[in-house]
C-alpha cells in the first residue's frame, strides 16, 4: 500500500497546532486538547471504515 502524504496545507496546520500545543502551560487545557484529539483520531477511524464498506459493499 502506498503510504498516505500530507497536503501543504495539511503539513503547515500540524506545524501551527504543534506550535500551540508546545506553549500551553495549563495541564487541564492540555487534557482537553488531548480528549478532542482522541475524539477527532477515533471518529475518522469509523469515517474511514464506513466509506470502505460502502465502496466495498461489505455489511460489517
């Protein structure tokens, strides 16, 4: 499979929100970044899934 790559857009959003992440001092705010992050990876895994049953026509 050939590997996913990033946009230019995409590389400069990753470098803007890392930048963000590295000057936050607040660990509660860091925590919530970090839940949104893990909602965000979590329901593109289950985008991801449903357009590849849909173009497979698998059910499950």
């Amino acid at each position: 499979m050939k590997p996913l790559s990033m946009s230019l857009g995409q590389q400069f959003e990753l470098e803007r929100q890392s930048r963000e992440l590295d000057d936050m001092d607040d660990i509660k705010e860091l925590q919530q970044v970090a839940k949104q992050l893990l909602m965000a990876w979590q329901e593109e895994i289950a985008r991801s899934r449903s357009a590849v049953r849909q173009a497979t026509g698998a059910d499950g």
